[in-house]
C-alpha cells in the first residue's frame, strides 16, 4: 500500500483505487492534505502489470479459442491486473517525469 512522503501515513486500498480512478496526476493525502505524485518507478511498474490480459491473444491464436473462452479468460486478468494497481502505487513529493 503506498505511504504518504509527508506525514507516512498508509493509504488503504479503497482509498488509493479513488485516487487512481481519477486519473490526475496530483493526489492530495487524505490524512494531511498534502500533495503527493505517484513515482517514475510506480508508474512503470503499473502500466506493464496493465499488459498482463494482452498476453491471452497469442494463447487465441494458437489454440483457436472461441470468443468466450477469451473473455472468460481477459475478464479476470483484466480484473487482477487492475485491482493489484494499489499495490504498486508509490508516492513521491515531487513531480517525477515519466522519460
């Protein structure tokens, strides 16, 4: 779970889900009001574990699943993937560039 870089109070899961759903750059800690950024690294990290359910196309070509199959295969990955982002999001004080 991320830490504020302020005052190192964690967030809780449901809390830094609010915070990533909103897709903005700054976050304010609900816990101090200070503006926290998420990390170069965290970024990285989340946009590979992003990925993850693309990794069922190549399993449907080569063994010819049907539409179904595939969805009932991308639609818990999807769900994984998304719902682990908490856990790799890290917070800095400063706004880190992504390149």
């Amino acid at each position: 779970m991320p830490t504020c870089q302020s005052c190192e109070e964690k967030w809780s899961w449901l809390d830094s889900m609010k915070k990533i759903l909103k897709c903005r750059k700054r976050m304010n800690c609900h816990h101090c009001g200070k503006v926290q950024y998420q990390s170069k690294s965290s970024m990285n990290k989340m946009s590979l574990f992003s990925l993850l359910p693309l990794f069922i196309l190549p399993f449907n070509v080569t063994f010819n699943l049907s539409l179904v199959s595939t969805l009932l295969l991308g639609v818990p990955l999807l769900i994984l993937a998304f719902s682990m982002n908490p856990f790799l999001l890290k917070l800095s004080n400063k706004d880190e560039p992504l390149w």
